[in-house]
C-alpha cells in the first residue's frame, strides 16, 4: 500500500481558543467543504464538543456527483493543541487527518498532515496521479480561502 503524505499551513488573526471552539465542532466540517461537494453529517452531533471515540457518519460527493458514505473516528485530542480523525469506512485504504494549532502571538498557526492510501494497488496509484491528490489540494485551498473570510 502506498501511503501519500501532504501538508498545509494556514496563520489566522484570531486566539487559540476561537480556533479551537470552531474547530472542535464537527457541524463547521460543512461551512469549509466545497458546495458541490453536497457534504452532510448523517448522525446528530449539532452542539456537541468533539471527543475522543466520537463517529462522525456523512455522505459527500466527491466526483462526478457520485455518494460516498464516509465514517472517520475521532481518535486522539489535546485541547487546544491538537486532534485526530481517522476514516473507519470509507473510500480511502488509509485516512489520517492530524489538525495542529498553535499560539504565534499574532493569532493562530494551523497545520494539517494528512496521511492516505487509496485501495486497489496500482490502479488506486493511478487515480491518485490522475486526481485524487489535486482534488485534495483543491479541498484544503477552497478551506483557506473560506477561513481567511471567516476569520478576518
């Protein structure tokens, strides 16, 4: 299995703290998905702090408007310093998305690392070259853009 690693940087002009509460709540996941992703959380988690053993169940449309049923866990947690979500079912052989935050005086420093494999060997390693990998990049630059208007 080939695994692909990807990182993301994103300073914002707000505390640690405002950071964390938006992101800490799984319902925000929608407000920086891209629209024609039609993302929708399936189990009710409105008002509810993330915690560890969470299950977050979705449907989303990634490519030509086809649904994917998707479960990620929520698997480890350091308030205010960092959280994990991996894919328990899904379309990826491996989904582990680590989402970093730190205080830099000026607001907050966010980093993202995210591991993946897609199943299906070298076949899966051709899709990811065709377009998996820039729609991934596509995601996280439609997500900064977002938060940058959010977050001004």
């Amino acid at each position: 299995m080939k695994v692909y690693t990807k990182k993301w940087y994103l300073n914002l002009p707000i505390s640690i703290e405002k950071a964390w509460i938006f992101f800490s709540r799984p319902e925000n996941l929608g407000k920086i998905t891209p629209p024609e992703m039609q993302f929708q959380i399936l189990n009710d988690i409105s008002s509810t702090d993330m915690y560890e053993g969470m299950m977050i169940h979705y449907t989303v449309k990634p490519v030509w408007d086809i649904p994917m049923r998707w479960s990620t866990e929520i698997t480890h947690i350091k308030k205010h310093e960092y959280f994990v979500d991996e894919q328990r079912s899904g379309p990826y052989a491996l989904w582990h998305h680590e989402h970093h935050f730190e205080s830099d005086g000026q607001g907050v420093k966010m980093t993202d690392i995210l591991h993946y494999a897609l199943p299906l060997g070298m076949l899966g390693q051709a899709v990811n070259q065709l377009f998996v990998h820039q729609k991934i990049d596509g995601i996280f630059a439609y997500r900064e853009k977002i938060l940058k208007e959010l977050f001004k």
